[in-house]
C-alpha cells in the first residue's frame, strides 16, 4: 500500500541516518550520568517495600509484556531475514543483546532524570527543549500508544481468536467479520469502560493477573525447553551462523541494528519517557524508581526476544507449516500451533490467555499515557484515544503493515526527542537543582499529578 510504503521509506531514511547519533546520544547521556551520579541524587537506606514498588513494576510491565511484543518480534525475525540470515531470523537475538548494552541504561537515566526533576516528560521536555517540542513529543507519544502499539495488540487477539475458530470450530473470519465481531466488541468494551472512568480499576486488576500470567508464561516457556532440550544446540548455532554469515555481517550489521533497536524500543519503552509516566505517583526515591523501570525493562526484553525466537525457531526448523514468509496473522498463527505441538492443550491454554490478557491490560493502559500526555479536557482526551483505537483496529484487520510501520517512526520522533532533553538536562550540569523557575516547576508537577489523578 502507497501510505504504508511512503512512511516506510521516510522511517528507514530517519533511523539509517541517525541510528550513529542516537547511539552516541545514549552513550553520552549514560557517561554523564555515571559521572555525576552521587551528585544528582542521594541514596536511599530505607528497606524496600513491595506495596510501594508493586505500583510502578506492575503498571510498566503491563504495558510491555504481551501481544504486541511477540507480534513485534516475530517481524523483526521476518525483516531479518530477508537481509542475509538464511531463512531463520533468529540472528537478531544477537542484535537485541548488543543494542541493550546501548538502550537499557537510558530507561535509568530518564527515569532518574524525571523523578529527581519532579516533572513528567513532557513538563521535563519543555522546561529543557520548548514547549513545541514537548508538544510534539506528546502528540508523538499518544499516536503510538494508543494507534501504533494498540493496534499491535488487537492483531494479536484477533489472532488468538481466529486460530481458536479455525481449528476447532472449522470457521473462518473474513476480513469484514474480523472486524465486526472481534476488533468493534473490544473497541467497545474498552470505550465503555473509559467513559465509565473504571480504566483504573480494571488496569489494576488485570495487571495482577498479568503478574500470574507472565509466572505461568515462563513455567511453560521451561517446560518447552525441557520437552526440546536437544534443540537448544541448533538453536545457538542458528544464532551464530547468521552472525558470521559474510552477507549478514556485510548488510545485517546496519540493518541488524536497526532492527534491534527499533524493536527494544517497542517491547522495553526505553527512551520513550514512559517508564518515567509508570513511576508517576514517586512511590520510591528516585534511585529506586529508576532501578524498577530497568528491572522491567530486563523481563519485558528477556521474555519477548529470548522465547519468542526459541519457540518459532524450532517450528520453522520441525514443522512444515511454520514459516515466516506469511502474513502476521499466519506467523502467530506458526507460533501458537509450535506450542500446541510440543507442550499439549496446558501450554496452549497459558499461552492463549497471555495473549488475551495482556492485549487487553495493553489497549486500556494506553489511555494512562493519553491522560498525562495531553493537556485537554477530560472529553478531549476520551475522545482523542476512542478515535486513535477505533483507527488502529479498523487497519489491523487489513493494513496491519501501515500500523507498523508507523510505530517505527513515531518511535524515531518521540525517542529522538526525549534523549535531546536528557542530553540538555544532564549536560548544563542541571542536576536536581530547579532553574530560576523553580515555582513554576513544581506548579507544573501538580497540574501533572491533577490530570493524572483525572
């Protein structure tokens, strides 16, 4: 599709150009850091509490773990493959361990950044950019949430829900059916509890279950493991062998990080400035808060990347039907039925209810980040995500590449701005001392936690 092509094209010029400097940014953000870390902020002796750190860890991993991680990773194996990694795609688990080594520790820096400042990012983007860039940024942030990774979100229960009728119902969704009796019912189901302003409630609640649900997740994903323990070779092999495969390293180191990158930023957040809005209600001190949102950052990683290439790789390697050259829908569609085949009706089970579960914990928590992000009546900002998830489920039933591609480029925008402000924030020496403002801050802070508390 033309749309889908053209923001393409314009993604893949932003990122291959300036991947070197958000590289160098990060680098210099994290040294910076480093150096002037006893400085920013004081350490804190006071013993942890899980009821303060619940909050923060269960609201962050919520959005991160889920569906649209999977989905996610499963195009960058697709991407990856058709640039020189024989077929597999699996070469990008070595991308995603080099482009940590960048990534994870700007989730501490911005996080650290915001809690020492009081502000969320975007008062703290506004305060150390402008108020445009912050409005940008803000915008930025809004479309990808609640359009770019929603819709991620809905391809997978519409996933999830097709296999089930297809298998063992013998029915088959089309296109406009999809639409009507999957995406609309959900849509609904979270305009409904929006309007009703139980958003929180329910987010709470099922970020509990999401808790149970990623513990049930991993005990499968061990069991998998121990069911194709003699695969675990050829799986390391598969890795290496693409890395030092001559046309891999020749075009996948570029494109490799590129990749990589693009999908740590969607499956961790790093970067985004939405850890720091997980951490809103300052709990903990500010060294704390930031340790927590890298904790998350580490699973949601680790759980994304690590057992969703293990998983497809050994279907693409025994089943004739699994591949990546399919659509979205059949690369899932590859995934579930490679859990069904070795872990039985109990894997297929936990594995379904993940992607059921944190899908929908995904699409209502995007509405925190409308609801600190935009500075609109209650109404504006209701209305902004219904039309923003209404858009996102309406293309992901056909035009799932348009979603996609557009979460790479908003990605580019919002990260790209928020690493400018750390890096103005963290060279000028600011520290946690305010500027002459310092009123004005903190009256910012509080229109924050006003909009928030909304």
């Amino acid at each position: 599709m033309m749309i889908a092509t053209t923001i393409n094209v314009i993604s893949e010029l932003l990122w291959q150009f300036f991947l070197p400097l958000l590289i160098l940014l990060g680098l210099f953000i994290n040294a910076k850091m480093i150096n002037n870390f006893t400085s920013l902020s004081k350490p804190d002796s006071s013993p942890w509490t899980f009821s303060k750190i619940k909050g923060a860890l269960s609201i962050s991993l919520a959005s991160k773990v889920g569906t649209g991680a999977i989905i996610g990773v499963l195009a960058a194996m697709a991407q990856s493959s058709q640039n020189g990694s024989n077929g597999t795609g699996v070469g990008i688990v070595f991308w995603v361990l080099v482009g940590l080594f960048f990534l994870v520790p700007i989730t501490y820096s911005e996080v650290l950044f915001t809690q020492i400042c009081k502000q969320s990012p975007r008062d703290f983007i506004a305060t150390y950019l402008n108020k445009k860039m912050a409005t940008i940024y803000a915008l930025g942030l809004v479309a990808l949430y609640s359009f770019g990774f929603v819709g991620f979100q809905l391809t997978g229960v519409q996933t999830v829900i097709r296999y089930v009728s297809e298998t063992y119902l013998d029915y088959s969704f089309t296109s406009i059916h999809a639409l009507l009796f999957i995406v609309l019912p959900v849509v609904l189901c979270a305009a409904m509890v929006i309007i009703t302003k139980s958003h929180q409630l329910f987010i709470n609640t099922l970020s509990s279950l999401v808790f149970i649900i990623i513990l049930s997740y991993l005990v499968f994903f061990l069991f998998f493991v121990y069911q194709t323990s003699d695969f675990i070779t050829v799986y390391c092999q598969q890795i290496w062998s693409q890395v030092t495969n001559f046309t891999s390293v020749a075009i996948g180191l570029p494109v490799g990080l590129i990749i990589a990158f693009q999908r740590i930023i969607q499956i961790s957040e790093t970067s985004l400035g939405t850890s720091a809005l997980s951490s809103s209600d300052r709990e903990n001190s500010p060294r704390r808060e930031a340790l927590i949102q890298t904790i998350s950052t580490l699973i949601s990683i680790a759980i994304a990347v690590l057992i969703t290439t293990y998983v497809f790789a050994y279907g693409q390697t025994f089943i004739d039907s699994v591949s990546l050259s399919g659509s979205s829908f059949e690369r899932v569609q590859g995934y579930i039925f490679t859990v069904y085949s070795v872990t039985g009706y109990v894997g297929l089970i936990i594995v379904l209810l993940f992607f059921i579960v944190s899908g929908f914990t995904t699409i209502l928590g995007s509405f925190h980040y409308v609801n600190t992000s935009l500075k609109l009546s209650e109404n504006g900002r209701i209305t902004a995500y219904l039309v923003l998830i209404s858009l996102s489920g309406a293309l992901s039933v056909t035009h799932f590449d348009i979603i996609f591609e557009a979460s790479n480029l908003l990605m580019f925008i919002v990260g790209f701005i928020n690493l400018c402000a750390m890096a103005r924030f963290i060279n000028n020496k600011l520290h946690y001392v305010k500027p002459d403002n310092t009123e004005l801050s903190n009256n910012k802070f509080n229109n924050h936690k006003t909009i928030n508390n909304a």
